[in-house]
C-alpha cells in the first residue's frame, strides 16, 4: 500500500509540475516583467511558449507513463486482447460438432453386371 502512495504522489507531482494554465503562466511573466527579466513587448509570446512547453512535457510524461505501465503489464504476463481472441477462435473450431461424413455414392451397375443378374 505504501507503495502504491508513493507512485500516487510522484504522479501528482509530475502532473502539478507540467500541468499550467494560462493565468499561472500569466502571473509568471507578469512577475518577470516587473523584475525587469523580460520585456513588456515579449510578454504575450512568453506566455504561449511556457504554456507550448507544459503542454509538450505533459504528453511526453504521458508517453512515459504509458510505456511503463506496458512494460509492468508484459512483465506480470497478462493475456492481451489478441491473445484471448485467439483463444476463443480455438475453443470455437473445438466445440463444433465434427462434420458427418457422407458414404460413398455407389456406382451404377454396370450394363453387363446387371444383364448377368437378370
């Protein structure tokens, strides 16, 4: 369980951390602007690139995440879907009932066989 509490906090973390909205990126450079670290003009494009750059750290923690679970996933050896419509294409073909085969057709007599029978 605690395990599971730290991986909670790491994500949260993570998420808090790449996660910014326009007024938080906002206030940062109105921060910058009065301490004189940016110009006025720039303002408005150093909000667009801090919010591009949360939104690309976002999806690249997504990424992250996303193959790490996989790779949990494969490890502790889980059937994937493909597996299991596998499966069920097998347990099909084995429940069917075996086809009934059909005798051989038998021939006609042949016209001297049946002469020699009358």
């Amino acid at each position: 369980m605690a395990r599971n509490d730290a991986w909670r906090r790491y994500l949260d973390t993570g998420a808090a951390f790449v996660a910014l909205s326009r007024s938080r990126a906002e206030t940062i450079v109105k921060d910058l602007v009065k301490t004189g670290e940016l110009q006025q003009e720039r303002a408005q494009k150093a909000v667009d690139e801090l919010l591009d750059r949360s939104r690309k750290n976002t999806d690249e923690i997504a990424k992250i995440v996303r193959r790490e679970l996989q790779n949990q996933l494969s490890a502790l050896g889980l059937a994937t879907q493909e597996d299991i419509a596998r499966l069920e294409a097998k347990i099909q073909k084995a429940s069917r009932p075996p086809a009934a085969k059909k005798a051989p057709a038998k021939k006609a007599a042949s016209g001297s066989a049946a002469a020699e029978k009358a």
